[in-house]
C-alpha cells in the first residue's frame, strides 16, 4: 500500500493535466483557466505535504502539457514551478486556517497569472492581453473547492485509510 500512497498525488495531477490538454473548443477568454487546474491539485497535495508531489515531477507535468497542446517547451514547466514553489511558501499558512488552502490558491494563481502575462509577452515580442488571465485566474481560484474535495476523496493519506479501523482487528463482518 505505501506505493499507492505515493502514486496517488501523481497520477491526479497527470489525469487532470490530460484532462487540461483535450480540445474542448473553450473561447480564448476561457482557455487559460484548463492549463490552471492542474496548479489547483499541485497546490492541493503541497499544502497537504511538501513531499507529496516533486519539483521533477511539476516540471514534467508541466512538459507532458506544453507537448500534448504544442506549446513552446517548458513555458507550463516554468508556471507550475512558480505555482509549486509560491505554494511551498504558504503551506505551512495554510494548514493553519480554515479556508487557507483555497486563500493561498488565490495568492498563487495571482502570482502565475502575472508570470503567464510576462512569459506570454516576452515570448511573442508584444503585450499580451491580460483580461483573458483574469477570467481564467477567476476560474481557477473558484474551483478550487470541487479539486479539493475530489483530491481529498482519493487521499489515502498515510494509508491508515486503507487499513481497518483500530480495534477491529480480527472482527468479522455481519
């Protein structure tokens, strides 16, 4: 069981970068906010544990998106590097406050939307408009609840939940 343990931040963040890269014809006010959710789960399973998810791994999700939509590589690798860092900077925050999970969500998408707008304007040699990051920041910020009650129904945690309950031991169902 410890390997599910582990493989469960993982393979939720890979399902829903997949889910980010699908063409789902979304207008490109509404765009951004797809590549943000995986941010959602990474910042999630960070405030959860700073071990839960690596560097390396964030990095080739971020990859595996810029390849799966064609983008420049290592333009998501680089925003989600941002995100997992500003996320490490608020975890311990966070655990401490009720909504603080989703409050430093709304930090780090803010902070991702400002390097999204100058990685985007450097890249194309101009300005880039920066409404459609609002929308999405907005987006993403306000489904931060639904990743995280998903996130949290398939945490195995330290895989006590995947064990019986103490003193059941030997006791046989109905």
């Amino acid at each position: 069981m410890p390997v599910l343990v582990k493989l469960v931040p993982a393979l939720s963040v890979i399902a829903l970068t997949l889910v980010s890269a699908l063409p789902w014809g979304l207008a490109p006010e509404i765009r951004f906010v797809l590549p943000l959710i995986p941010v959602a789960a990474i910042h999630f399973w960070v405030v959860r544990g700073p071990d839960r998810v690596s560097e390396a791994f964030v990095f080739l999700d971020g990859l595996m998106l810029d390849v799966l939509t064609s983008g420049p590589l290592g333009f998501w690798s680089i925003i989600y590097l941002a995100g997992y860092a500003v996320s490490l900077m608020l975890a311990r925050r966070a655990r401490r406050v009720r909504a603080g999970g989703w409050a430093a969500l709304v930090i780090v998408v803010a902070v991702l939307a400002g390097a999204i707008w100058g990685v985007s304007s450097l890249y194309a040699f101009e300005v880039a408009d920066w409404r459609p990051l609002v929308v999405a920041s907005l987006a993403a910020a306000l489904s931060y609840p639904l990743v995280a009650l998903v996130m949290s129904l398939v945490d195995p945690g330290d895989g006590s939940a995947l064990r019986r309950p103490p003193g059941t031991q030997g006791v046989q169902g109905p």
